[in-house]
C-alpha cells in the first residue's frame, strides 16, 4: 500500500484537530480583547475577517465532499440571508434583548469566567434545542425552518441560511434567560465569539473527525445528519452547541455502520424556490395554501 503523502498526513491530523485549534483561539481572541478592554463589536469583527477566509481556504484544501464546494445558485441567497437574518435582525434583536429586558441580576457573578460562559452556552442551546425541535414537529411552524435545510450542501456561509422568523424566534427565546438572569458583557462576548466559530465549522465543508467529542458537542459530524434528506436521520441530532441535550431527550444519532449523507435537503424531495426572496415568501404562502 502505497505510504500517506505528507499532505495527506497532514491533513489527517487536522480534521481532528482544527475544531479545538479554531474554537479556542476564537475564545482566546475574545479573552485577550475583554483583557485589554476593547469594543466587542470590533473584537467580534475582526474574528469574523480572519475566520472567514481560512475556513473558506480550508474547505478547498481538505473538503468533507467535492461536490459541496461546487456552486449551486445558492451563493447570493445564502449571502442574503447572512445579511439579513445574520447580521441586521441578530443584531437589532440582541441589542433590544439586552437593552429592553429587565434584568434580575442573579447571575452568578463570582463563578470563574469560563464557568459562567460554559452556563450561558448551556442555557441558550436549551431553549435553542426545543425551539428546534417544535419547528420540525409542528406543521405550522415547520415553513419557517424549512429554508435552513433547503440548501444542496454545507459550507460555512450557510449557518445564516434562515428565514427571519426562524431567527428571530430562535434568538428570542435563546438569549431571553440570559438577559432576565444578567449575563455580564464579557460572558456574553465569549458566548459570541464561540457561536460565530462553531456554528461556521459546524456548517463547513471541511473534513472534521470528532470521535467522542460528538456526544458533548454538536459537532460537524453530530450536525451532518440533522441536514440528510431522509427523515429517519434528519429528525434528530436539533442541538446546536451541546448534544448532551440530545441524549438526555433521546434524539441523539450518530450511527457507526455508516458516514453522514452527501446527499442533503429537503425530506421527499419537496421543492424550496432558490432564490431569498422566494424563500421570505416561502411560509406565507404555505400557511395561505398556495404552490410556493
């Protein structure tokens, strides 16, 4: 047998350990810009801009699938809606949030940091994970998820491929216990600077290897079933930082007889218009009975 190429051993060796490498220098990031006291949003910028090219590098260097790095009229939809649901309605939702919701100041304040952030990670996933649930399990809020799981293939621009509804919702209901108990700024720019690399990766048509990880953290390879066109593997595995939520209400899945689909999607091969527009319309026009 012909011996591994130094990029290919190269390679091997990353796709285990890119996930802990990329998540923690992006805590580390945070960490060092709440040290020296600068401006978050900037801090959280500045990630973004070097996040996005690497893992956009990465995806061409050492793809999961060939096919998800090839375009499929889906490049300016999923822009859009990192525009839109990404950027705009997070932002103005977050700001109203914690600027608008009176705070019970219970937080545990003298926990160590990473504790705290641990917790605040812990709690949003928890009303994040049964959001996610019920918008797959009831037919009339299904629409407004329907969009995020429309796309042909993963890459990391996608993470943001939401309806605002579904965004806003999710946010809403997410960050709401945060707020109420007085999550201090700082334990908040951690939570941020962790979801915006996570979720990247998550979404990313990079060849990640996790192992065990998968059954504490929803993974690259933990997510990838949650996005399969069959139902039996695409109704399970809702939890978007920690699947422990997924074993404990019994939805985790993560077969070892085979690798997770290529082939991603809608379930039964339902049509979703491809363009952002059409997908904005695209509940509305279910919920009044009409051919979307």
């Amino acid at each position: 047998m012909e011996s591994m190429r130094p990029a290919e051993r190269l390679q091997n060796i990353l796709s285990w350990l890119l996930w802990p490498l990329l998540v923690g220098g992006a805590l580390l990031w945070m960490g060092a810009a709440i040290q020296h006291r600068l401006p978050m949003v900037a801090a959280l910028v500045g990630l973004q801009l070097v996040a996005v090219p690497l893992v956009a590098g990465l995806e061409r260097w050492m793809p999961e699938h060939a096919s998800w790095n090839v375009e499929q009229r889906d490049l300016r939809t999923d822009a859009l809606h990192f525009l839109v649901s990404g950027v705009l309605i997070s932002g103005l939702l977050r700001t109203a949030i914690f600027a608008g919701v009176p705070s019970l100041k219970i937080w545990p304040t003298g926990w160590p940091l990473l504790v705290q952030f641990a917790l605040a990670v812990a709690l949003a996933d928890l009303a994040s994970y049964l959001t996610h649930v019920l918008t797959h399990k009831r037919s009339l809020l299904w629409p407004i998820h329907a969009p995020h799981h429309s796309s042909h293939r993963l890459y990391w621009l996608n993470a943001t491929r939401m309806h605002p509804l579904d965004t806003a919702s999710t946010l809403l209901l997410s960050l709401l216990p945060l707020a109420l108990l007085g999550t201090p700024a700082p334990v908040l720019a951690l939570f941020d600077a962790f979801a915006l690399m996570h979720l990247m990766l998550q979404h990313s048509n990079i060849r990640l290897r996790h192992g065990a990880l998968s059954h504490v953290i929803a993974t690259a390879e933990f997510h990838r079933w949650h996005h399969s066109q069959l139902r039996a593997d695409g109704e399970s595995n809702y939890a978007s930082f920690f699947s422990l939520w997924d074993h404990l209400f019994g939805t985790f899945h993560k077969p070892t007889s085979r690798n997770p689909p290529e082939q991603i999607g809608l379930y039964d091969g339902a049509a979703m218009p491809d363009g952002w527009l059409g997908q904005l319309r695209f509940p509305f026009r279910v919920w009044l009975g009409r051919k979307s």
